[in-house]
C-alpha cells in the first residue's frame, strides 16, 4: 500500500508543477490583440490559435490528473489501519506522573509555620 501511494504521490507532484508551468506560458485574454497586430503569435509552433487550444486543453487534462490524484491520496490516506487509541493518549501516558496531587502541601511546610522552610537554608 506503501508503494501505491508513493507512485500517486509523484504523479501528485509532477501534475501540479506540470499546471504551474502551462499556466505561466498561456497568454492571457488581453493578448490576442497584440497578436492581430503582428506582435509574431501567427508564426509560432502551432500557428495563431494553436497555441492557445494545445495549452488550454493541456492544462485541463493535468487538472484533472490533479484532481484525481488528490481524491486518491485521501482514499490511500484514510484506509491506512489506525494505531489504538488517540493522538493525546500517547502525550497523556508519556508526561511525567507527580506522586502528590495538585492541592497538596509540601512535607516540612505548612501555612501556619512558614520558617520550618528556613531550616533548609544554609548558613
């Protein structure tokens, strides 16, 4: 199960840099009008709008990857066994255990005699 999500969490990695790159090559709306002025856009790979539908359909075929990926790394990260228990159990078991209660009073000190500390001092 390991390996499955593993290799889902790659394709994961890579559709999303893959998004990130297209997004940041396709021209936005505005630029289409650059390119009927010549701005050179009719003389590049795939032509005036060839472009622009290559990198749109591009990007909707890695968002969907994406998206895909992600429903799949939910599924392959919910069916994993649970341990026993909660995530506080393990912090309330491995915090150190005062033999004395909260409210109690130190031995050798008592509110009504507050020097019998000072015999702890040195002199």
């Amino acid at each position: 199960m390991d390996y499955l999500f593993s290799v889902v969490l790659v394709v994961h990695i890579l559709a999303a840099i893959g998004i990130i790159g297209l997004v940041l090559v396709q021209h936005g709306k505005g630029a289409d009008m650059g390119a009927a002025f010549g701005s050179g856009a009719s003389g590049s790979l795939f032509g005036a709008t060839g472009s622009a539908n290559f990198l749109s359909r591009a990007t909707a075929i890695l968002a969907t990857a994406f998206f895909v990926t992600s429903l799949s790394l939910t599924y392959l990260a919910s069916s994993k066994p649970k341990t026993t228990g909660s995530v506080m159990q393990d912090a309330v078991n491995s915090a150190p255990v005062s033999a004395q209660p909260a409210g109690s009073v130190e031995q050798g000190t008592s509110p009504a005699n507050p020097d019998s500390k000072a015999k702890d001092i040195p002199k």
